[in-house]
C-alpha cells in the first residue's frame, strides 16, 4: 500500500477593521477648496470652503446658514487631489463656527455627469 502525503492549505482572510472612533463607512478626502452653493428653487449662487468629502458626504464652511433638510447644489472647484465635482445634496447640520460662518455637514445625493 502506498501512503500518499496530502497536504491541506487553509486560506486565511485578514480583515482590517476601521479605527474604532471613525464610525463613517465612506473614506474622507480633506480639501481646502473653493465651493459655489445654490439652494433648490434659488438663482443666487453663495461661496464658501470645502472642508472634506466622501462618498456619502461632504462638509464645508459658508458665510450664511444654510436651513436643515434643505436640497442644494454645490460644486467643489479643483483642487490638488482631484478634478471639479458638481453633487446634488441635502443639508444635515448647520452650526455656528464663529460669529460670521458656519459649520455645514450634507449627504450626497447623487454627482451630476453620473
């Protein structure tokens, strides 16, 4: 009788696990750059700053509140990591960072051209 030798190879899957304090599922892309915002149902286009975005959101900076729930355009002007962006989005928060801007965070509803 021959012994044969098997051999058995077990695939092992690492899953590497977000840091536990960063509860998005979408990774951010800090920016500095320029961002033109209209609200649904406006002509008058505002300015601010784009702080970071995702895949699933985007934060910036205004010199007026923008009311929660609300539907806006933004177009996130270019910038060193990546081409213009135009996204269609929906105002979550909108707090007070000094006495003249404030702190806007929105989800993404959808990228124009997409």
């Amino acid at each position: 009788m021959l012994l044969k030798s098997l051999c058995f190879y077990h695939s092992i899957q690492v899953k590497i696990l977000p840091d536990y304090n960063e509860k998005r599922q979408q990774t951010r892309l800090t920016l500095g750059s320029a961002i033109a915002i209209k609200l649904a149902g406006s002509s008058e286009q505002r300015l601010g700053q784009c702080t970071s975005i995702s895949g699933a959101g985007i934060s910036f900076i205004a010199d007026q509140a923008l009311p929660q729930g609300k539907a806006a355009e933004v177009h996130v002007f270019r910038s060193p990591q990546g081409p213009p962006v135009t996204a269609f989005i929906e105002i979550i928060r909108c707090t007070a960072a000094t006495t003249d801007s404030f702190e806007i965070a929105a989800a993404i509803k959808s990228i124009k051209g997409c």
